[in-house]
C-alpha cells in the first residue's frame, strides 16, 4: 500500500470490498478471508471440524493490524517514497517478508490463514505444490479486484505492475522459502518438546 505500485494480491481485493462497502481495508480483508472459510465447508462437507474455526483469530488479528498500520501509525502515515526506485524498494521488502510470513503461518502447525487452508485442500486433492496453488489463487484475486473495480467504478489503479510481480513471485517465494522455514520449526519444536497442533 505505501509503495504504491499496485496492492499485493489479497490487500487488493480487501480493498476494492473496503472502497465498495465504504469500510476499513482490514475489515474488507475479514469479509475476504471468511469467503475462504465458506469455500472450505463446501469442500470438506462433514469433514471440516468445528476446531477449524480456530483460523478466524488470525483473520480478526490480521483485519485489526492491518486497520492500525494503515490508518492510525504515525510512521507508516509519514513514510512517503518518492522515487520508483525508493517506492520499489519499500515493495520488494514487503513481498519478501509477505512470502516468509505465510510459510511462517503454515509451518506454525497452529492455525493458518483460511485462504491458504483452502489452497493447502487443494494442493492436496489436485497432486500440486502449495506454492503452485497460492499462485493460481493470487491471481485469481487479480480477477476479482478487476471485477469489484469494474461493478462499483473504483479506479483501477489499485492493480499496477507491482499486484501482477507479486502474484507471479509469492507463490515462487512460498516453494522456495517454505522446506527452510519447515526445517526451522521443525528443529524448534524438537528443541522445545512441542508437537504441532491438528490445524
């Protein structure tokens, strides 16, 4: 969003439902996650459990995060890159760290992100990487922001160069990054005596 070369993937389309419905972009980014939550019960049917509503704490904390660093802290709110270059540096920091905190997520074995449950589902039942599916979700919401701005006359500037870079390299970050982060909580989890949790 600072940068300012086109939102990443998911902030993009919570932010064209925030604009649409005249909300915060956090809360846009629960409406979002939710749907995921939705798709997940038509895909398990009676195999999704009651303990899988567990992935509504981090979309709550997520929305609320999202909400303070965009709207009330003040050094986010006075960082103003003025140069492509400054504006692509800024960028390519929040993707790398963006990539790193989904695997950080899905290793955790604690609870992930509905949409990435719901890629996890479908990795599994169609034989790919988790990466390969983040990717075609990614740009699926690509879609959707395109779509929402069309339907509600929001400028279409929300998608730039940067939301097309990071859908084509968050998932390639995720397949990169994930086996070394996996190997990280693996080697904590030994060192601390915990195992991972069902989620």
């Amino acid at each position: 969003i600072i940068a300012a070369l086109g939102q990443t993937t998911s902030t993009g389309t919570s932010y064209a439902i925030a604009l649409a419905l005249d909300i915060k972009v956090g809360n846009g980014l629960i409406i979002l996650y939710c749907f995921f939550m939705v798709l997940q019960m038509f895909m398990l049917g009676r195999k999704f459990r009651p303990i899988f509503f567990i992935q509504i704490i981090p979309v709550v904390l997520h929305g609320w995060i999202l909400n303070f660093f965009k709207y009330d802290f003040g050094p986010f709110l006075a960082l103003n890159p003025q140069t492509y270059a400054e504006r692509f540096a800024v960028y390519a920091i929040g993707v790398v760290l963006i990539s790193i905190g989904f695997c950080g997520t899905k290793a955790s074995g604690f609870a992930n992100y509905p949409p990435d449950t719901f890629c996890a589902l479908v990795a599994k039942r169609r034989n790919m990487q988790f990466g390969t599916a983040k990717l075609i979700v990614d740009f699926c919401y690509v879609g959707a922001t395109l779509l929402i701005c069309l339907v509600a006359g929001l400028d279409f500037g929300i998608v730039r160069e940067g939301t097309v870079i990071f859908a084509a390299a968050n998932g390639v970050l995720i397949n990169l990054f994930l086996p070394h982060v996996e190997k990280l909580f693996t080697a904590v989890e030994k060192l601390c005596g915990v195992s991972k949790s069902i989620t």
